[in-house]
C-alpha cells in the first residue's frame, strides 16, 4: 500500500510538473531571429566553444547577424558548414582545421652563395652570416614566417617542419590523428639542421 | 534576530560548502577562470540555492512528512528543484532579457549540482524552520559566491605569475583552493555550531 502511494505522488508531481513545464515552453516562448534557430538546428549542439562563441546558439546568431564566418564550427566539420552556407546563401568554404604545423626555415648551405639578401629578410633576426659566407638558420629563433624564401637569389631556403621537443609537445585533440600534426618533410633536411 | 545572524554567518563563513564541505567543487573549479563568468555563476547559484531551499522544505513539510515518504527525499528534491529551476529560465527569457543574458547559460548547468542538492538534504537534516532553512539557503550561496569570486581573482592572477613548469594549470588552482581551504579554516572558531 505504500509503495502504491509513493509511486502515485511521485509518478503524479512528475506529470504535473511536465505539463506545467510544456505550457511553460508555450506561454513564454521567445521568438528568435528564425534564420538563427535554423542554423542553430543545423549545429551538432556540442557547445565546445572553438568556434569562439560560447555556445552553439551564439554562434548560430553571430553567423545569421553576418558577423561571423560560417566555417567556424570544427566539430560540425564538412556537413554542418554547407548547410549553413546554403542556409545563408553564401558560397561554401573550407572547415578551419587547427593551424599548420610549425616549420623552420632550412638553408642548404652547399647551395648558398652568401648574399645576405635573406638575413636582411629576416624580422627576428634568425639567420646569421656574413657576404661570401655561409648563412645558417638559428632554429630557436625562427618563426617560420617564410620571408626568406622569396629573396633567395638561388631557393636554396626551404620550411621544414619542426622537430617535436617535450617542452612544447601537447596531446592532440581528440579525433585527429597524430599522423597528421609530424610533417612528412623530415628525413635528411631535419637531419641536416639538427 | 541574533539567531539568523548567528546562520548567515556559520554558513557563509565557518562551514563555506565549498572549502569545509566540499560541495560544488566543480563550478568552483569550472567557472572559475574569469571574473566576468565567476560573477555570473555566483549569482544563477545565489538565486537557484534560495529558491531550492524554500521549495525543499515545502516539499519536505507537505507532501514527504505526511506520507511518510522520508526515503524519497532525493529523487523528490531533484525533481522539484529541477522543474523550478527550469521553470523559471523560461520565464526569464521571456521577461527579462538582461537578467537572461547574465545568469541564463548557467542557471540549466547548476540545476541539481551537488550544491544545491545539499543545501536542501542539510536543511532537512537540521529541522530547520521555513524562514531559517530559506536563509541557510541564501548563506550557503552566500559563502559559495565569495569563494568562486575570490578564488577567480586569484586564478587571473595567477595566470599571469611565473609558475614553476610542473605546477601550471590545474596542479597551481588545487594548490591555492587548498590553501584557501586552510586560510578558512580560521573562521572556524567563530561560531559554535
């Protein structure tokens, strides 16, 4: 018998508090921008936030607003981009995957007729040398911003990528292949460099 | 009167829920990365934690006592405090979009957080009158909020310190919600309880 009445007051304040809220959801419904809602709906709903919006809905607003590209969404990936961008009517653009592994520039320095042309390219400072003399990458410095490539009179500068040390190695995340982040390049020009 | 002062201070300071307790360690670790969302986070928590210490001893007082249903209390104060909580997000939204805009995302995360859910078990625990147990409420959110709000002001401070290597990130936050912890401590003998 007493089971009984605990499963009736419980089963019973449940269903009084769904209804309750149903109507609630009806009663106090918002209307949304409905381009927003659609978008919204096309967004798996993971609020992981690496679009840099706080969630799914906020992101789906900013991209209805125009204010935010509609490739943003990584956990979406390919899908959820191209219905937004037919959503938006807009021509569809590759997912942001995360940045490109970092790379290093490597001169070979057999090659190098010591021009200075690339040290003067240089913005940190990174390659040293002297005219008629072999110039040299210093790997802790260079930022892999590539200006040296395009001064040297005979592209004898390469981007490698850059040897993995602990101290700046993180766990990828998840669902992307290690594989990826190591740059297929290494070999003899790491080998070299090292 | 000097009753509900004796409350308010025991709950916010003496026996704070999250550093002598040990509840809600999860926003306090999780929302605690910046002041802006901390202060958020306080307030949604200020306001559920109130309002499910009311809605608890109604519950406890008239539908659990009569029916001598005592052993139902959590799953009664779950999903009462649930619905409330959920209840009053849409009215919110409905009527006051900058109020929605401050506690609106947080208000769903903390429904039935540990938190909440021993505010209401506690006051149970200590027979605690309508207005007492409503005021152990606001206290406990109280000393919650001052502690996810000092300890945020930490953690961006922190941020910017010079941390030895193995201790960055979380190991650095444990350390100094422990010595938090400890710091509180002190109140300890303030008021007997």
């Amino acid at each position: 018998m007493n089971i009984l009445v605990a499963v009736l007051l419980l089963g019973g304040l449940a269903l009084v508090a769904g209804i309750v809220l149903a109507f609630a959801s009806r009663a106090f419904h918002v209307e949304g921008d409905p381009m927003a809602e659609r978008i919204d709906a096309a967004l798996p709903q993971t609020q992981c936030g690496q679009c840099g919006y706080p969630g799914c809905k906020p992101y789906a607003a900013a991209v209805a607003n125009g204010e935010a590209d509609v490739n943003k969404c990584v956990p979406g990936g390919e899908r959820a981009m191209l219905t937004i961008a037919d959503l938006m009517g807009v021509p569809p653009k590759e997912v942001e995957e995360e940045a490109a592994p970092p790379m290093l520039a490597f001169i070979r320095e057999d090659e190098c007729i010591g021009c200075t042309l690339c040290i003067k390219a240089c913005p940190v400072d990174a390659i040293i040398g002297a005219p008629k003399q072999y110039h040299t990458v210093v790997e802790d410095h260079c930022t892999g911003c590539t200006l040296c490539v395009e001064p040297c009179p005979v592209d004898c500068i390469e981007m490698v990528g850059k040897p993995e040390v602990l101290e700046e190695w993180t766990w990828s995340a998840p669902g992307k292949s290690r594989a990826k982040a190591t740059d297929p390049s290494e070999g003899e020009a790491n080998a070299g460099a090292a | 009167m000097s009753e509900f002062a004796l409350i308010m201070l025991s709950a916010v300071l003496v026996n704070n829920f999250v550093l002598t307790k040990f509840l809600g360690i999860c926003p306090f670790l999780g929302v605690s990365r910046k002041l802006e969302t901390a202060l958020g986070m306080a307030l949604a928590v200020l306001f559920v934690m109130t309002l499910a210490s009311t809605a608890s001893w109604l519950v406890q007082q008239f539908i659990l006592i009569p029916f001598d249903l005592m052993y139902l209390q959590t799953i009664f104060f779950i999903l009462i405090i649930a619905v409330l909580v959920q209840f009053i997000e849409m009215l919110i939204h409905k009527s006051s979009p900058v109020l929605y805009q401050a506690l609106g995302i947080f208000l769903p995360l903390i429904t039935t957080n540990c938190a909440v859910l021993g505010v209401a078990l506690l006051n149970v625990q200590q027979e605690q009158t309508f207005m007492t147990s409503a005021l152990y409420g606001f206290g406990s959110a109280l000393g919650f909020a001052l502690v996810l709000l000092l300890f945020a002001g930490l953690r961006e401070r922190i941020d910017k310190a010079p941390v030895p290597e193995a201790f960055k990130g979380s190991a650095v936050s444990l350390i100094t919600a422990g010595l938090m912890s400890l710091a509180f401590m002190g109140f300890s003998g303030l008021v007997k309880v």
